[in-house]
C-alpha cells in the first residue's frame, strides 16, 4: 500500500480520487491485522472505523468534511472515548466502558477525524519501556528485540509501522517524547494546560498533558490546534487563544538557541547521540541561527523531584481504583477491607503499586517535609532556571533520551536505572513548557534519535515552526 | 442546696466543628443537582461518581457563600485560597480523597456572640472556615447482606466551621449552635436542618482542673443529629472523662460515638487507627485569588443580621431588647414585623402582637410565619385602627383578628365594620351602661368604696358586654370612676 506521511497528502490523493477514506482505512485495518506481532493496538474499532469512512468519504463529496477529514488516528488507551472501552492498560479497568468521551476525542470527531483504535501504553501510563502494560510490552518496529519507549508506545510504534496516520499519547515525564525518539515519529508536549485534561486517566495532574505523535510536523500542528483550548470540564486548561499553528509553520528569522552543557556532557549519553547533538549545533549556527552554552546545575535533581511529585500525585490519583465502584473486585473480597487489598494487589502491576507505595511515603506524616514539600521547592528553581534560560534564548536544544530503544526487558530489573532515562525529558515536565522530539539521525545501531527542543510558554506555535528548521537542515545534511 | 462534688473543681473545654450544607443549586465541582431527597443516585455525573479522567470545577457560588460566613462571622478572607486532598479510603467517597481545604482556608478568626441564659453574653471565636466537598451516604439497614451508597451527596459543597476550644458548658455549645444556625438561615446558605443532616457537628471535649492552663487530653463525639443530642454528649463526657481522671486513668485520644439512644459514647477509632489524610494541594483546580473588590460587594449585599436587627429595634424603634430578641429569633419572623412597621409607626404594638397572637396562632396551627394568611398590611391595619381609637384593644384581639383570619381576603376596615364593633357610644350612652351595672351590684359597690378597688374590672366588663365592645376602654374607665363617686 502507499504510505501517507501527513494528512495533506491524504487529502490531495482523495481529492485525485485516488483514493477512497474507505480505502485507507481499510489499508490501515489490513496493516494492523499484519503487524499484530508488534502488540501496539488493545482494541482496533474495525467496523465502526470502515462505517466512519464511509459517512465521511460522502462529507468529502458532499464539501461538509471538517478539517481533519482523512485523519485516520489512534488514542492511547488512557484516553476515554465514549462507550468504549478504556483501561490504562491495567488489569484494574479490563473491561470498563467510558460513559463519556474525553475532551481532546470531542473535537477530533467535530472535525471529522476516524479513531481507528486505541494503543498500548505501561500500565497508567507509568513506565519508559512500554513494558509495565498489563498487555504486554510494544516492540520497536526499527527492530522488534528492543521496547518501543514508552509510556505512549503504541501510539508510537502505531504511527512508525504505519499503521495509522497519527496518534495521541500523553506525557507526564516524556512519554510522548521518549517513544517518538525511539521510533523516530514526532511527538509533541504542549505546554501544561495548553490541552483539556477532561477525560485522560490521570497519572500525575499537575504534569499530565496529552500531545499528538505524528510523522510530519504539519500534522503535529494541526492535531494540536483542533484539541488545545480552554475547556468548561478542565479549570486548568488556560482560556489563551489558541493560534492556527498549521498555518504559522513558516520560522521567520534567526533564533536564539540555547544548548545546556550539563546535558550535553552528561555521563550516561551515548556518544553518537553526543555527536548527533553537536552537528546539530554546528548545523543551526551555519544556517545563521545563535547557538550558545548555557548552565542547568539543578540536572541532577530533576529525576528525583520528578519521581516524588508525580507518585505523590499518583498515589492520590488512583485511590479510586479500589474494586467498590467499577473495574476489577477481587473474587476473594469478602468485606470492604479485604475488597480494597485483594482488589488493588491484584488488580495493579508490580511498577504502579511501586509507585502508590512511593508516593504514599512521600506524602505521609513526618516526611511530607523532607520529600513533597522539599521537591515542590525544587521544582520551582528547576522551572526559575530554564525560564531564566527562556529570557534569554527562543529554544532549548537537548537530546531525548540518554541512548536509543534498549533490549526488551533490559532495565526491567532496576527501576533507578530505568528511572535514570527520564533525566532529559523531566525537565520539561516539571516546569510545564511546551517540548518536542524531532527524529533527526540514526545511530549505527539502526534505531532512530530524537533532539528534543524545549520552547516558551505556550510558545508551541515557535516551536512548531522552528523544528521544521532543524528536520530540514538535517535533511539537507 | 447541691453539695459540692468533685466535678466542681473541673472546667470543661469544648470547640466545636459544624458543617453547614450549603444551599447552592449545584454541586461544589460540577453541575448535578445538590438537592437533598432524590431518589437515591440520582444527581450523579461521572463528576459524582470519580469515573476515570473527570475532574473538578469550582462552583463560583460557593466561595461567595464561604465569603459570606466569613464576613458574617468577622472573620479574615484569605485572598489566596487553595484547595487540598484529604486522603483515606471509604466506601462512599469515590475518588478515595475529599477536596477540601487545608492550609489555605477561606476565612480564619473571626467569632459570633451568644446569649446565655444569665443574660450575659459570651464572644466565641472561630480559628477557621473552609470550603470542601461532601461524601456520598452509606446505608447499612437497607438489604440484609450488602451496604448500600447513595452519591447524591457526594460532592454537594460543605463549609466546615471549626470554633476555637471557648465553650465552657454544654449549654454554651447548644447557644452557639442556635446562633451558628440562626446565622446561616439570615445569610440564606444553608437550611441549618440537622435532622436531615444538613448542618451537622461533631464535638473536641476535654475537662481540666479549674486554674489549669493546659488542656486536657481531647475526644472528639461524631454523629450527632440534634443539638440537645450534642448537649447531651458533652454533659456525658465530662462526667465520663472527670471519673477516669479521678480513678486515676488517663484520657485517651479517641474519636467517639454517641448513641442518641442510650446517652452514651463509645469508641468509634483510636489514634492509632486514625487515618493519616496526607494532604497536598489539590492539583486540578487552581487557586482561588479573591479581590478586595469582590470581598466588599459580597459584603455589600449582606442582609441585615440578628444582631444589627437587634440594635435596630432597641435604638430606632425603643423597642426593649426581650422583644427585640424574640423578634430576631426566626428570620422570616423579623422579616415579617420590618413589614409591619412599614404600615404603623407604633412598633412597641407591633412587636406585641407579633409576640402575642401572632405567634401564638402560628404554634397552634404549627405553621412557619411564611404560611400565615394575614398580610403585614392587615396586621398593621388593625393596629392603626386601635391607636386612633376605632376600636378597642379586646375587640381586636378577640373579634377582628380571629374573623380576618378566616377571611384573609377582607379589607380591616370593611370586616370590622361588618362585625359592628366600630367605637360608637357616646358618654350619654355610657353613663346608662355603667349605671344600669353600677345598680345591679351595689353590695360591690359598696366593698369598692372599702377599698376593694379592683371590682372596677368587674363593672367594666359588663359594661364592655351590654355595648357590645363598641365603647372606647379608657374613657370609659374615666367615666366609671366618676360615676362610682356619685354611687357612694
């Protein structure tokens, strides 16, 4: 079949009549059913997907079609979707239908986009690997003996092995960021409080932000101008304007770029991302850009600020998991005690109850000071020092991962070592700005990698258009 | 005399937390309905029932009520307010957290006056008032195998009023709940019904020597429906705490029940079984910034509360401060005497026959003063009609007012007019009526003239029979003294 990199190309086959949406989706179902292997789809909606098309092939003819008319895409499964199921890829919510649809499924309908399935994610989303789902690990399509990132790794690997046009994930810590570079797609964090978090199964609130994984940056841009916005369900997404990024995709001038040198000398970096990064550097500068060292001395604090806020959160956030209302009761329950230990030992995997556990300490009397209060001080210097950073230069330039995918079930054994692996994207996180993963190189290893650039505050549209600047210089390179 | 015992020589430190529902329309973070009654899960959205992904949204109409208590209450608004996670498991609380307020609350100090039956007042100050979120019912008498939750509550905002340890005795508690209610039925947020547990509270109780200055070790009673309920709790756990101390025990920080039907407390948790609530700061819902401009047009809309109705009544209208307590005691009820006084100027009758045969008719009916039938207006007419001498004070209360109450529709004069007891008679015409009843009595007359001068009673009410009513009393009296000279 053709493959299709962006939804512009989509739509000019089907303006040729080359093409049917029918047809695509069609393409698309016969793909997944192909590439089963890869273990990226939880549930493919297959005749709802072919009777979409239909309807929307007669929009087409018929000029109702909305803006995303041929957007074939696939939600995380953290992403709720009215009757149909949703389970974060836990055992806890196997079987549990959404009532309601999430906000950012809302308008993708209103604007004619078909929802093909949802994807493979760890286990709440918590995980580097794809590898805590209750579904089993994504493999990495560039060579299946290594994860596919995570924790949105279906919806990577998904839009990698084409077998959708595009994908949502969400990203807490890098999850949408991480597996992109792993795959090489592109994966966008919008700025915290850019997208309504109505309807994502929450991990950590105040991190949590959905973005959309594509292969073209046009795409990117547009899935996020149809989802961001404020919302009357979501007192946290912010009621600025939201721009049309897709036609503001032209960087016009010169940017000032900021590279931070504890990154780039960072000990755990893999030497060829290292190289990777510095061609990067010399690349920009010989296209006219400024490209300057700056100091982010806090790099070491950031993963374990980032794990003591997040499981804090997180311990909260899924206290509701506990077999009363919905999703998996423990046939052993006999009271409500007993209800909520069987419920939860049973119904969580090994990283979440970790991660309950860890938060739970965090937040208990007596050592809410020295962990959660401590670490919300240091989130605030880790966001005063890249805003500082911000001031000064339009972009911050850094990789996305220390290495490339690594071996199925490698780090498995050691959360420290696969908590390490955050340390680039965290950051980011921590202080809500907009960032994204660009697929640029390919380490001898044949496995892609990602630069990622961190911008301003609800600057995505600057980002956007600037890392169309740094996918063509390398394409011209 | 009582003889001395040893629970004199202890003091009794009460504070006490109220939570007031509040009477909005809607839930405090999303749209169902917050109205008591329904059919059990009813008013539940996936908001209400903590479905994967919801997530809160304030209702604005809440903190407006906060900032009303709190200004009532002479408390401080905090500007920056913050909501926060309260964290335990239960089954009737969905999320496995309340949202509550912890570190930031919305009004901090302030305090409310109580009456207490010496007629002497007492300041009771409040450390704090917050805003959270209620839990859903469970229900354990509903099936014989299973509990049953009902999450029509859950999430209908609450304020929690927490009272610095100031109440000395369970009659001091019951006082500053009638005024806490008091204060929240005039501010119209919260119907104050603790039956249905729309205002509800639980109770910090300690005793300590008299001349201590530490507390004692507290208990906290849950779970009473009725502010003698409360009274009745305290008033046990003095006596109870007093004989463990005084058998050499010591207090032990529990959390209690009190059973209504015994009178007793029990242990519902011990602290080691307490719950360690990890609270943070809520991450879904930003913080509330509150401006000064905002906290003086809530004030701005204040109404007029118990006690500057008060001061109202004893300064404007001299009216004495008894009355002016009755008067203030029901809201409705002072609402309805400010419309009276819009039509009569003699607030002294008004505020009588509010009292009065007002009040009176209303608890024979058993009716609120918003059922009654008559009109402030009609009220106020027949209090004109006496003070100009139309009528008089007897015929009013005993022909005028029971007949306009049967016909409500009907103008005062008209039907005073139709009952014919419109003053009539002349002194000619009295001068016969008092000597026809003078002659009827004259050994009376003469134990009168003895000195028996409260016969005079007597004499008028014969008179007041043979005019029928239609005679003015205090000429009348005037003109029977005179007379009585005459029948020496």
């Amino acid at each position: 079949m053709q493959s299709y990199d962006s939804l512009a190309a989509v739509q000019a086959a089907i303006s040729t009549s080359s093409l049917t949406l029918e047809q695509l989706v069609n393409n698309y179902l016969h793909r997944i059913n192909a590439n089963q292997h890869l273990n990226a789809f939880v549930e493919v909606f297959v005749d709802e997907a072919i009777q979409k098309a239909q309807l929307i092939d007669k929009k087409i003819k018929n000029g109702t079609a909305g803006k995303l008319a041929g957007m074939v895409i696939g939600i995380k499964d953290n992403i709720c979707y009215k009757n149909h199921k949703v389970s974060a890829s836990s055992k806890i919510l196997e079987g549990f239908t959404s009532i309601y649809s999430s906000t950012v499924v809302e308008r993708l309908l209103a604007e004619d986009a078909i929802i093909i399935g949802r994807l493979n994610c760890d286990e709440f989303a918590m995980g580097g690997s794809n590898e805590t789902s209750y579904y089993g690990p994504v493999l990495n399509a560039a060579d299946t003996t290594k994860v596919s990132g995570g924790s949105s790794g279906g919806s990577a690997v998904a839009v990698q092995a084409d077998l959708c046009l595009a994908a949502l994930g969400t990203d807490t810590g890098g999850s949408v960021r991480q597996p992109a570079a792993f795959c090489g797609v592109v994966g966008l964090k919008p700025t915290y409080g850019r997208v309504s978090r109505h309807g994502i199964i929450a991990f950590a609130s105040s991190f949590d932000q959905v973005g959309p994984i594509t292969k073209s940056i046009e795409d990117a841009a547009l899935l996020l101008e149809v989802i961001a916005g404020k919302d009357e369900y979501d007192g946290t997404a912010t009621s600025i304007p939201v721009p049309n990024y897709s036609n503001e995709l032209n960087f016009n001038g010169k940017a000032r770029i900021a590279y931070l040198d504890e990154t780039l000398n960072s000990e755990g970096l893999d030497p060829e991302i290292r190289a990777l990064m510095q061609q990067n550097i010399d690349l920009l500068r010989a296209d006219g850009h400024t490209v300057e060292e700056a100091h982010f001395p806090l790099l070491d604090y950031v993963v374990p600020t980032y794990y003591i806020l997040t499981t804090a959160e997180a311990s909260s956030n899924l206290a509701r998991y506990d077999g009363v209302h919905y999703g998996y009761r423990s046939p052993q329950a006999i009271d409500l005690e007993s209800t909520y230990k069987k419920s939860r030992t049973e119904g969580f995997g090994l990283e979440v109850k970790r991660r309950i556990m860890l938060g739970t300490f965090v937040l208990s009397a007596g050592y809410y000071d020295a962990y959660y209060a401590k670490a919300q001080r240091v989130r605030r210097m880790i966001m005063d020092n890249l805003n500082e950073i911000l001031s000064k230069y339009d972009f911050i330039l850094l990789p996305n991962a220390p290495t490339t995918a690594w071996n199925l079930g490698e780090k498995l054994k050691d959360p420290v070592v696969m908590y390490l692996e955050d340390i680039f994207t965290v950051q980011a996180s921590l202080s809500g700005l907009p960032a994204i993963s660009v697929p640029v190189g390919q380490h001898s290893n044949n496995l892609p990698i990602g630069l990622q650039l961190i911008g301003k505050k609800f600057d995505e549209a600057g980002l956007l258009s600037f890392s169309k600047i740094l996918l063509n210089i390398n394409k011209k390179a | 005399m009582i003889r001395n015992t040893v629970y004199d020589n202890y003091e009794l430190v009460v504070g006490l937390e109220v939570h007031a529902q509040l009477s909005t329309n809607t839930k405090i973070f999303c749209a169902d309905s917050a109205a008591f009654g329904a059919e059990p899960n009813c008013n539940i959205s996936p908001i209400s029932l903590g479905l994967p992904g919801t997530l809160p949204k304030l209702n604005q109409k809440v903190v407006e009520y906060a900032i009303k208590l709190g200004l009532a209450t002479n408390g401080t608004i905090n500007k920056y307010n913050a909501f926060d996670r309260k964290n335990y498991f239960y089954a009737d609380l969905p999320k496995g957290y309340q949202i509550s307020q912890d570190a930031k609350p919305i009004s901090v100090g302030g305090h409310i006056e109580v009456n207490l039956k010496d007629g002497t007042r007492k300041k009771i100050h409040l450390h704090h008032i917050h805003m959270e979120e209620d839990a859903g019912k469970s229900m354990h008498d509903q099936d014989p195998f299973n509990s049953c939750i009902d999450l029509n509550r859950a999430g209908v905002p609450l304020l929690e009023i927490v009272s610095e340890p100031d109440l000395r005795s369970s009659e001091q508690a019951a006082q500053y709940l009638t005024e806490m209610r008091k204060l929240l039925r005039y501010l119209d947020i919260c119907d104050g019904n603790m039956e249905e547990g729309s205002m509800r509270c639980d109770a910090n109780i300690s005793v300590r020597l008299k001349g201590s200055k530490e507390y004692g070790t507290r208990c906290e009673v849950k779970n009473m429906n009725s502010i003698k309920n409360v009274q009745r709790a305290i008033d046990f756990e003095f006596k109870r705490q007093i004989d463990v101390l005084e058998a050499g025990g010591t207090i032990t920080q529990n959390t209690l029940n009190f059973d209504a039907s015994t009178g007793v407390t029990s242990v519902l948790r011990t602290k080691e079984m307490a719950n360690d609530y990890r609270y943070f700061p809520e991450p879904d819902l930003l913080p509330v910034v509150v401006t000064d401009e905002y906290i003086k047009s809530v004030q701005a809309e204040l109404p007029l509360l118990p006690e500057q109705l008060i001061h109202k009544y004893t300064t404007e209208y001299g009216l004495p401060e008894y009355d002016a307590i009755v008067l203030t005691d029901n809201k409705q009820f002072a609402l309805y005497f400010n419309e009276v006084v819009k039509f009569t100027s003699n607030y002294k009758a008004a505020a009588n026959w509010m009292m009065g045969a007002v009040k009176s008719y209303l608890n024979d009916q058993v009716i609120e003063i918003t059922s009654f039938q008559l009109k402030p207006k009609q009220l106020a007419a027949i209090i004109n009609l006496i003070d100009d001498g139309r009528i008089n004070n007897s015929v009013a209360n005993q022909q005028v007012f029971p007949e306009l109450l049967k016909h409500p529709e009907k103008n005062v004069e008209q039907l005073t007019h139709e009952l014919e007891v419109f003053i009539e008679a002349d002194d000619n015409e009295l001068i016969g009526f008092i000597d026809q009843v003078l002659d009827k009595y004259p050994e009376k007359v003469k134990e009168y003239h003895k000195g028996k001068k409260n016969l005079i009673g007597l004499f008028m009410g014969d008179v007041m029979k043979l005019s029928k009513g239609k005679i003015d009393p205090k000429s009348a009296n005037k003109l029977m003294i005179d007379r009585l000279e005459l029948h020496k």
